[in-house]
C-alpha cells in the first residue's frame, strides 16, 4: 500500500470510529437516562474482562464522564481468575495509559470450576457465578454504588430466547438490576448498542482484546445456536432485532397467560358496562363480506348490520 493509499484508509478509520463513537456515546446516554443508571456523586465500577465489550464499555463511559451534566468517578476492576496463560500484563498496561484509578483481583476460581465440573462439559455457568460473588462483595468493599457490566443488546435479547427455548421463562438481562440481597446496583449501560458497532469499533480503536477461551472449556453451544439463528434472520428480515427488543419493552401482561404478573383469578366483568362491545357500532366503518359462492365480496353499509336476529329454543 502506498503512502497516499496509507493515509486515505487512516482518514476513512478515523471517520468510521468517530462516527461509531458518536452512535455509542448516543446509545449510551439514552440507556443511563431511561434507566437512571448513574446519579450525581455515584463511583461506578466498571468490570473489565479484557473483551472487545467491556473495553467499549469503559471507553464510552470516561468519554461521558467529561460531558455529563452530573458528577461520578470511574474505577476499573479486572478479576484474574488464574486461568493458564493468562496475559497479566495487558490489562493494567492499557489502564495505565487512561489516567484511572483501577484494582486487579486475584481468585484462583479455575482451580474450582475444573475441580466441579466434568470434564468436557461446559464452566461458563459455574465461572461467571464464582466471578459474579468476587466482584460484587469488592464492589461493597470500595463503596462502588453501581456495578457496570458490558453485556449490550444482543446480549439480552439471546438470553430471552436462551430462557424461553431451554428454561421455559419470559427472562432476559435487565440494564438495571439490584442484587438479591439488595447490596449492589447492576448497570448495563450497553443495553441500546448492538454487538457488531462495539466489535467494528473495539477493532477500530486497537483495543488489547484478551480471548476467553484460556480456560479450555467448550464452546457455549445453546448460546451459539441462539446467536447464529438471529444473525440469520437479521440478514434475512432487517430490522427484526430492533422489533423483538421493541416487543421486550411494551410487555402487556393482560394478554398473555402468566397468572403471576396478571390477576386473571379476580377478573370480572363489568355488569353496568354499556352493551357496545369495545367499540360502538356506529364508529366502524362498513363492512366488506366474502361472497363465496358469486367468487366476489358483498359491500355493506353501516345500517345493513344485524337488523334481525332468530333465536331458537329448545
């Protein structure tokens, strides 16, 4: 590539990721604001695990933190979990580079996972629970008031269909959540950003990606299956994902079968109600009927509906 062809593809990157960047910060700002994310005066830990989201994650938020209208500090936490090969070095090499407070945790839960899972078998579930409690009671330890996790749209949407598919519950990942005990906030400040613009733009800006695949374990089958079918049909229906996240935020409990979230036990007619039906005859407008047999439709006016009714009685 020649000098010029160098530095047209430079200026077309750097294009890409401000544009990107704009997109995300965007994204971002609209999920903290809907959610209520950060407040005035919180300390969000952000968890690094050295992947192309949490990197993204960290990034947006320091660059919000300068244009926010409200104050909070930022510390990163990584949690080395001593898996074999582990690069030490990157995370805090790059973390030097911001200017941040950050800590690494050191847990030896590989050591645990291979000791209770079988071989062959699958550590994801068991790793992110031991991960989870570490990161939660350091998050107490520093006086973190929100905890913020990298898991953007797709993430979410995934777990819907992973816990619809093989758990049998209408479940995803919530942007906001406090935990069971009611200790720790959960932010997911990622949750209106889709997975390819933060892999566009983690390659655009030359994050040190750490792989997740040093621990050995095989590959999360039920989540890969999951992820493949709607890659498919966002390539063969565009604009299905932003539909089905859509759907996940206009839930209408009235209208489905859950008797947990609907009282449908105590519900009741109303015995004074007008005998109308939902809407009044006289706002629809007319009727357009199939004739079968003439092959056509029959046009009728609003003062040809049911002028007699036959009743038969045993």
């Amino acid at each position: 590539m020649s000098e010029v062809d160098l530095q047209e593809q430079v200026k077309k990157n750097t294009t890409r990721m401000n544009k990107l960047q704009k997109r995300l910060r965007r994204e971002v700002g609209m999920a903290i604001a809907d959610y209520n994310m950060i407040e005035d005066g919180d300390l969000v830990m952000c968890c690094l695990s050295g992947g192309k989201d949490s990197y993204a994650m960290l990034d947006i938020l320091i660059n919000l933190q300068q244009r926010a209208p409200i104050s909070f500090n930022i510390v990163a936490v990584n949690l080395d979990q001593k898996q074999p090969g582990f690069p030490e070095h990157i995370l805090p090499a790059y973390l030097d580079t911001l200017g941040i407070a950050y800590h690494i945790l050191e847990k030896d839960t590989y050591s645990i996972v291979k000791d209770k899972i079988p071989e062959g078998k699958t550590t994801c579930s068991l790793c992110s629970r031991l991960r989870r409690g570490t990161l939660y009671g350091f998050a107490q330890r520093i006086g973190a008031t929100k905890i913020a996790l990298g898991h953007h749209r797709d993430d979410i949407i995934e777990t819907l269909f992973l816990n619809m598919f093989y758990g049998g519950k209408m479940k995803a990942m919530p942007p906001k959540l406090l935990s069971d005990d009611g200790a720790n906030m959960v932010i997911r400040p990622l949750a209106y950003s889709r997975e390819k613009d933060i892999a566009e733009y983690a390659a655009l800006k030359q994050f040190p990606i750490i792989p997740c695949n040093l621990c050995g374990s095989q590959e999360n089958l039920k989540r890969g299956a999951i992820k493949d079918m709607l890659n498919s049909w966002d390539k063969q229906y565009p604009g299905r994902i932003e539909t089905i996240f859509t759907a996940m935020q206009n839930t209408a409990p009235s209208q489905g079968v859950d008797r947990e979230n609907f009282d449908f036990l105590s519900l009741k007619r109303d015995e004074n109600a007008p005998l109308k039906g939902d809407v009044a005859e006289s706002d629809l407008p007319a009727f357009d009927f199939l004739d079968i047999s003439n092959n056509g439709h029959i046009d009728l006016d609003a003062a040809q509906r049911i002028d007699v009714v036959t009743t038969f009685k045993p």
